[in-house]
C-alpha cells in the first residue's frame, strides 16, 4: 500500500525582514537577523523554499 503525501497549496511569499545592521551595511551590530521570505507553510521544506533558518519558534 502506497501513501501519498498530502501537500498544502501555498502561492504567496512571507516578505523578508531584516534586523539589525553591520558595520559593513552602516549599522552598529555585530550580527543580523533576516526572517521571511519562504514560499511554503512552516516547516514543510519539501513543498516550498525557505531560504531562511527560523529564529523564533513557539508552541
């Protein structure tokens, strides 16, 4: 018996968001954090791009 996989339709993108700034970039951080921009529903990498690791995460 096969077992499909039902996968979720998603065809917007989240916008990205960047936080904070480098001194390279004219800011005052060490480091940024950039979240958005994936194309798929959360945590379902094999149905969209999520160039992105998550940074926050709550359940």
């Amino acid at each position: 018996m096969v077992v499909e996989l039902v996968k979720e339709k998603w065809s917007n993108v989240i916008n990205t968001v960047t936080i904070g700034a480098t001194k390279e970039e004219g800011g005052t951080r060490s480091s940024k954090v950039v979240v958005g921009g994936e194309s798929t529903l959360p945590y379902l990498f094999v149905e969209g791009d999520m160039p992105n690791r998550p940074a926050i995460a709550m359940e």
